[in-house]
C-alpha cells in the first residue's frame, strides 16, 4: 500500500515545488540513507534551503515556515525525519 501525502497550501505559496518523482538521500553526517516519495524529497529540500537562508537572514517567515516543515515531516515520515533531520 503506498501512502498519499498532500503537501500544505503554505508550502506551494511560500514557493515550494513538488517533485514528480522520490530519491535516495544520504544523512552527510551519518552516512545514514533512505527513500522519500516526492512529497517527501520535496518537503527535504525545502527544509535544507529554508534552514540555509534562515541562519542567514533571521526572516521570521522563513524560521515559522521552517519549523512548519519539520513538523510535516515528522509527522509524514518519522523514521526519515530520524535518519534525516534528528
């Protein structure tokens, strides 16, 4: 059974984009991988670029739709965001 998951409307008009297709990724500290749909790669990606700019800007739209992100994934793939994001 493949699991369907639905991206939030803040993601898309804060500039978002939903892959069409998943990946492996690599935890470059752990060396730890795993699979992501493209919901979920999508949501990564958009996490690893929100963390960057955030850290560099202190934009409190970007640090709320960062922390909105991690709780999306948490919630969507709790091992991945483990492997991931932990």
């Amino acid at each position: 059974m493949t699991k369907t998951q639905e991206l939030p409307k803040w993601f898309t008009n804060s500039g978002g984009v939903c892959y069409k297709e998943g990946d492996n990724v690599t935890n470059f500290l752990s060396n730890n991988s795993i699979n992501l749909t493209n919901t979920e790669l999508s949501m990564y990606d958009y996490i690893k670029g929100a963390e960057l700019i955030a850290y560099q800007t202190s934009n409190q739209g970007i640090i709320s739709n960062f922390n909105k992100a991690l709780g999306w994934f948490k919630k969507a793939n709790p091992e991945a965001y483990m492997v991931l994001l932990d």
